[in-house]
C-alpha cells in the first residue's frame, strides 16, 4: 500500500523533530561541559567533534529515509505486482562502498589531533599525579599523596568513590584495576579510559569550573555494575584541596587509632578473661 510510505515519513520527521528538541534541552542533551575552557581545551575538541560525527550521520539518516519514502511511493505494490529481478549496478555498488569509506577516512583524520592530546604520552601535562585510581568491583579505590608528596607510602590518604582536585589545573592520575575491565568516565570533563588488568595508565583532564560531578563505570564489569559511581569535587583554589586533604588525612588517622584502641582493649579483655579463668 502506497501510504505505508507516510509512517515512514512521520517518524522520520518525528525523530529529527525530537532531535531538534534535545539540542536545546540540558535534560535530553550531553551533561554540562565543565572542561570546555579549561587549559587542556579537551571538552572544546570532544564536543566538536561529537557534533561533526552528529551532523554527519544525521544528514545520512534523513538521506536514506528520503529515498526508502520516495521508494516506496513510487513503486506500490497495487502499481508494480511483480517484481523485477536484476543483477545489481556496479557503478552503484562502487559509490556507495567509495562515500562511507572516504567519510570514515575523513573522521579518522580528523579526530587525530584530539586523540593526540588525550592519549599520547607525549601530550601528558608534566604535573605529578595527583592520586592513583584503582577500580575493583565494585567501587573505585583512590589514593592520594600524604605529607611526603609521595604515592605509596603509610602517610597516603585513602578515599572511596571521592575524588578531588583543583579548578583550572591540569590533573593526571594513575588508573589501575585489581579484577575485570572497567571504563573510568568523567561525562563533564568528556574523559573515557579503559582500566586495563595488569597495566598502571596515566589519565589527564581538567575542569574551568567547581563544583561535583558523577565518576562512573561506563564497561558493564559485572552484577553490581550499576553501583560503581562516584563524586567528583572540583575545589576552586589549591588552598581549598590542600585544606579537604588535611582534614580527611587527620580524619583517617583518627579512625584507624580508634580501630587500633579498640582492637587493643578487645585483646586485653579477651588475655584478663583467661587469667581468670
């Protein structure tokens, strides 16, 4: 029937109308950008070029849905019963295996210089690491330098799922995982990098505004994997993080001399006990 042809042409208005929406609604549309204008510009160059592969595969999407409606339009079964059975045009063939393959080559190209200055070693900001990030299931495990500016020794500050640093600096860390293969993911700082078993990965970023944001696990890494999210802070001056750092350091030497007191009554109890006995 040829007016099987108008729902096709109604929901391929309705999804490019739906489109046109989300582009204008926050609620429908890529998290804020927090990385936009900040010293590494990584934001700038990752949302342009979600918007140029956007572009793109839109134009094609209203492309084929204008041929499949005019086809079907055109050649209704009640007009044309029997079908006319061909070989094929090479020709056609050739063209539209040449268009997606110079259109991949072009986005290939051209997504080199943001690739560069996310993931190549030789693009990583000459800062020390500001904490080692550790993913296991299901949380994420972070560790920051303590008072000796080092990573790995006792005065280290452990944190859950917290991870904090400072506004319009340039922030790497080290990310590891202890089991399966997870996916670190700041959706505000437009920063995705796969924890790998057995590899300790330098990842960098920044932030031009404070404030928190979501941490999450974008690689499906088991049955709780939809519990694996964490805060992000983003302190507005050094002075700020230095300061949270100092107090959940004091807190956790606090704890863990709770822990040891405890631990040491509960032995004496148990040792007095016996003698009684």
């Amino acid at each position: 029937m040829r007016y099987w042809s108008l729902l096709f042409l109604v929901t391929a208005v309705l999804v490019v109308a739906a489109f046109g929406v989300g582009a204008f609604d926050p609620s429908w549309w890529l998290p804020e950008n927090v990385s936009l204008h900040g010293p590494l510009h990584i934001g700038a160059e990752v949302d342009h070029l979600f918007i140029l592969i956007l572009v793109i595969t839109g134009l094609v999407f209203i492309g084929t849905q204008a041929a499949l409606v005019w086809t079907l339009w055109r050649y209704p079964r009640e007009f044309q019963p029997k079908a006319t059975y061909q070989h094929g045009s090479q020709r056609l063939e050739v063209v539209w295996t040449i268009i997606p393959a110079a259109i991949l080559v072009f986005i290939a190209l051209y997504q080199l210089g943001a690739w560069t200055d996310i993931k190549f070693r030789s693009a990583q900001p000459k800062v020390p690491p500001i904490a080692e990030v550790t993913a296991r299931q299901f949380q994420w495990l972070i560790r920051y330098p303590g008072p000796d500016g080092r990573i790995g020794t006792p005065d280290d500050l452990h944190t859950i799922n917290d991870l904090h640093f400072v506004k319009n600096e340039p922030t790497v860390i080290h990310l590891k995982t202890r089991d399966v293969l997870h996916s670190f993911f700041l959706p505000a700082m437009r920063i995705k990098q796969d924890a790998v078993p057995g590899l300790t990965i330098p990842v960098w970023f920044d932030a031009d505004r404070a404030g928190t944001y979501d941490l999450v696990c974008a690689e499906l890494c088991g049955w709780g994997h939809y519990k694996m999210r964490g805060v992000v802070t983003v302190h507005e001056t050094r002075r700020d993080f230095e300061e949270w750092a100092s107090r959940a350091l004091e807190e956790q030497n606090r704890s863990q001399l709770a822990t040891i007191g405890g631990t040491v009554a509960t032995a004496s109890a148990a040792t007095a006990d016996a003698g009684g006995n």
